[in-house]
C-alpha cells in the first residue's frame, strides 16, 4: 500500500482506536515487564493509544509517525499530554544514538514486504536505543487469523499484512548485523485478551480489577495458535 492510500483507510480507523474500550495492550505489557526504563519512543505510533498509557505511568514518552496530518491529530487531541509527538521517517530517524530507554514498534513491520526495508529499519532502530527495542508482527502460526486477513485484504488494504515466523525474523536479524545481547521471542495478544470484559458468558469476571497486571503474564500460557501476535524482544 502506498502512502497515500495508507492515510486515507487510517484516518477512517483511526477513531475506533481512540476510544474508552481500546486497550492499550502493548502499553499494558511494557509496564508490567519494564522497571528499568524512563523514556521510550513509539515509531508509528498511529493511535498513539500505548504511549499515552504509558505516559500516565510517568515514564517520559515520544511517539512518532510520517503521517503530517496524524500527528496533528494527536497534537490537537492531546495537547494537555506530556507526550512528545513528532513527524519521522521509520527508516531514517533524525535522533541521536541510545537516545532512548526502551523503542517499540506495534504492527509496523507487517507491511513491509521488502526484507530489505525491514533491515534497514532494524538497524534504525536499534541504533537509537539504549536498553531495548520491542517488535510486534503477525504470526504464522496462527493459521486462522492468517486467512481472517487475506479475506478481509480483499476489500480492505489494510489488512493486506505480512506474517512471520520465528526462523524468518532471526534470519532478518542475523542479515541485519545488529549487535545485541540477547533476543527474545514471545506471545502476545489472544485468547488471554478475554479477561479484559467485565462479564464472561453472562458471568462476572472476577479477575477484571486485575487485569492490567493478569492478562500480559497469561499470554505465555496460551498456544501458539491461539495467539494473536510474535513478539520480539532485542537486549542490548
């Protein structure tokens, strides 16, 4: 998908990830596993829904898009925020190295199917970050989300997405010469997402007020094709 046609299907999207029954899951799962960290820069932050989770946790975030007229949106909507919204290029970010604690990306990789681009934005990546840099992709494990999307590709682009699996992002890492203690794969986002409704089939949940702590530790105990998304987590 083009750049323009990207900023047309987002912006009628964009409001169903702004409003109360959004979740910011990846924000969830950052702040229940990350102690250790200050700052932290979302790329393609598009809802910006996780970073200003985060920001409400007090770690001081920016968050970046290439959209102009998104992060006028964002600027606009949450001009009350502490959260640092600029315009960048993915690929070539204006920032200094190790500029940040902890840089994440959500779903951003997925339309990419140039390994090169990957790559490059690996390598973009890593570089501003100090501590961290946390990846969420597809999955090809999860066959039937697979063919949820290329259904839906048909009528809507932006469903039009690359999957993954673990050999292939290890290959894109090896190519990508990033130099990094350790990597990390892991689940994310699932059957374990159903803990964030209040009633169950009719039934109370009782772990509801916990769930912002519960959920991100339960993804771990769902199978693979239950699960929604690969995580990628670079220790540096």
């Amino acid at each position: 998908m083009n750049k323009n046609n990207w900023a047309k299907h987002w912006k009628n999207r964009l409001h169903e990830y702004q409003t109360p029954l959004s979740i910011p899951r990846a924000g969830l799962y950052i702040a229940s596993h990350f102690k250790d960290i200050k700052t932290s820069l979302e790329i393609g932050c598009g809802s910006a829904r996780d970073s200003i989770y985060l920001a409400s946790k007090g770690i001081k975030v920016s968050a970046c898009d290439y959209e102009p007229w998104l992060i006028d949106t964002l600027k606009e909507k949450y001009k009350d925020s502490p959260i640092n919204f600029f315009e960048a290029d993915a690929f070539n970010l204006q920032l200094s190295d190790k500029s940040f604690d902890l840089v994440f990306n959500n779903q951003v990789f997925i339309y990419y199917d140039n390994d090169n681009d990957i790559i490059t934005m690996l390598k973009e990546h890593a570089r501003i970050t100090s501590k961290y840099l946390l990846i969420f992709v597809n999955h090809t494990k999860n066959q039937r989300l697979e063919e949820q999307f290329e259904q839906k590709g048909k009528s809507d682009p932006v469903f039009k997405t690359r999957f993954f699996d673990i050999a292939e992002f290890e290959k894109l890492l090896h190519l990508s010469g990033i130099q990094y203690k350790e990597v990390k794969f892991f689940k994310f986002g699932g059957k374990a997402d159903i803990f964030f409704m209040k009633i169950i089939k009719r039934i109370p949940n009782i772990f509801y007020p916990f769930r912002k702590q519960l959920i991100p530790r339960l993804y771990k105990f769902q199978p693979w094709n239950r699960t929604e998304r690969l995580g990628v987590l670079i220790k540096f």
